[in-house]
C-alpha cells in the first residue's frame, strides 16, 4: 500500500515588540531567534533520511513562512545534491495562510483590542467556532482540499509544508477527531516544530500522526 507522508513546519519566531496581532499583515519576518529555531528544524530534516528526500516543498506565502521555507531550502539542498536528488523549488499555496482574525493590527486587550469594547464583545460570543474571524471548519476545510490534492500528486513519497500554528492544529485535530474544533490553549505545535501525517496515498485515510520540536529550548 503506497503511503504519503506530509511534514508539517511551523515557522520559526516573529519579530513583533509590540505583540500586535500580525495575522496576515506584511512586514513581519523572523526575529533573529526565529532563524535560529528554523536552522534547528531544517537540520533535523536534513539528517532525517526520509524528510530530507521529500519530493516537494510547499509553503504559505506570508513573510515569516517564507522566510522559513528559504531556511530550510538552503539547509537541505546541499545535503540533497550529495545524495543525488533535485534542489528543492518552493511551491507558495494561499491555502496553507494564517487564520483569518479580525482584531489583525491590534494589541489584544488594548486600544482597539480592548475587549469592552461593543465590537469585539460581538466578536467573542462563540469561543469554540470561533467568531472572531475564519471558523476552525473553513480553515480545516481549505488545509484538508490541499493535502490530499497532495497525497494523490506524492504517492510513496514525503513532502515539506510550511504552516501556521492554526492551520496546522485545526487540519491534525479534525483528522484525529473528525472534527476541527478544539481549545486553541491546548494546541501541541511549537514553533518551528514539525507535525507529520502519514495517509494511505489512495484513500487518503490517516495512518499515523507524529510529532517533534527541534528547537524546544529556544522557546522563550
């Protein structure tokens, strides 16, 4: 039975003083800690000989994922050219984005984020949906149609994508539960870590999930 297994990176640490909500805003890149993070995880994969072999490198087209995606490209390419195998090429997919929010730009908390305010009171009334922004089964939906359009395309192979934190945890969960709603406090995805999902690449039914955090210590 031909299997496909797609490894789930979540970029590495934002430069972000102010702790704005930066969602999907431009201009917010890796801090210099969040390379840091991504050079562990992308070593981890060059030295793990499936990772390292993936057939293909997908990535959300935000500043700090694709600052991560070029970490990982200029790590494992040289290692992939020793062993024979074809550079990495970054493939951009919107659908792999952070979730949408609508207190993006904003200070939680404060000023405009400040939650007495009327609108985001409203903003706040379903916790599990959540109402705030894009529901958890839009952006499991949207993950799930990419996977395994790309399970099918990577039959027998493993490939690399680069992802949010909601986006990953919302798409796992629902694989594992059947359903994409959980509590955001208890979500399992580090930065920089990697969430691998095994499917059967015919039926795209899971197989086996597993899971590991490269640059643990360095989160602060």
């Amino acid at each position: 039975m031909p299997t496909t297994t797609v490894n789930f990176v979540r970029h590495g640490e934002v430069y972000n003083p102010r702790h704005v909500l930066y969602e999907r805003l431009p201009g917010f890149h890796l801090s210099d800690q969040g390379k840091e993070m991504v050079k562990a995880s992308a070593s981890f994969i060059a030295h793990d000989e499936g990772m390292r072999a993936a057939t293909a490198l997908y990535s959300s087209p935000l500043d700090r994922t694709r600052e991560t995606a070029e970490i990982i490209e200029a790590t494992v390419d040289p290692v992939r050219e020793a062993l024979g195998l074809q550079d990495f090429q970054i493939n951009f997919d919107p659908r792999l984005i952070e979730a949408g929010n609508e207190f993006r730009g904003t200070r939680i908390g404060y000023g405009k984020g400040a939650l007495w305010r009327r609108r985001n009171i409203v903003l706040l009334r379903n916790m599990r949906r959540p109402s705030w922004g894009e529901t958890y089964q839009q952006i499991a939906a949207r993950v799930k149609d990419f996977t395994f359009e790309k399970v099918q395309e990577h039959p027998d192979q493993q490939i690399i994508v680069v992802s949010h934190e909601s986006p990953i945890w919302t798409f796992r969960h629902l694989m594992e539960t059947g359903h994409p709603e959980h509590n955001m406090l208890r979500r399992n995805t580090d930065l920089a870590s990697i969430t691998s999902l095994t499917f059967d690449s015919d039926t795209c039914a899971l197989l086996g999930v597993s899971y590991v955090s490269p640059a643990a210590g360095m989160i602060r």
